[in-house]
C-alpha cells in the first residue's frame, strides 16, 4: 500500500526540523513559461519532488533532486553548487529569441 504524502504534511515537517521556514507548494513548468498548469508541469514538479520526500524519509540528506534522462536521481549539494555546466549554444539562441 502507498502512502499519499499530502504537502500540509510536508510543510509541518519542514517546520519541526527545519524551523519557521516558510513552504509553498507551486508547479514550476508554469511559472517559468506563464499561462495556467497543466498536466506535464504537475508531472515536472511532482516527480522529483515525490522522489526527494522519499530520500529524506529514509535519511539522505545533503543532495539535490533532479532527473537526468527520465530517470529521478541525487546529485550531491557540492557537485550541484561547484561544478561548472556548460551552455548548449544553440539552446542559448533558442532562448534569446523566445526572450523577445
């Protein structure tokens, strides 16, 4: 049987081990290209957020969600901080036109 991990759960967690941190539930794929949620960005945001509850649960700490090829996975907060990515070129054309 799956437990529904609800966010009001979430928020009160983060605030007994965290402290007076505020929480707020958003969907991410939206907000970065405006207009109203829809099902991809639930998935977007709710995938990796799910898969980083569940690491917490059982007692990781110090990494960063993400997903790299479909797949949810942890980096480590150093690597995620420190390391240099590079900018696909064509993606950072793609963007400037869109940005007009």
């Amino acid at each position: 049987m799956t437990q529904s991990i609800k966010f009001r759960y979430v928020r009160e967690l983060n605030f007994v081990v965290m402290g007076k941190l505020d929480c707020r539930a958003v969907v991410m794929g939206h907000i970065q290209r405006g207009g109203t949620p829809v099902f991809f960005d639930r998935v977007l945001a709710s995938k990796p957020g799910l898969f980083a509850v569940e690491k917490l649960i059982g007692g990781c700490d110090n990494a960063m969600a993400g997903e790299i090829n479909n797949q949810c996975v942890l980096t480590p907060i150093e690597d995620a901080v420190y390391k240099k990515k590079t900018v696909d070129p064509f993606m950072l054309k793609v963007a400037e036109i869109l940005a007009i």
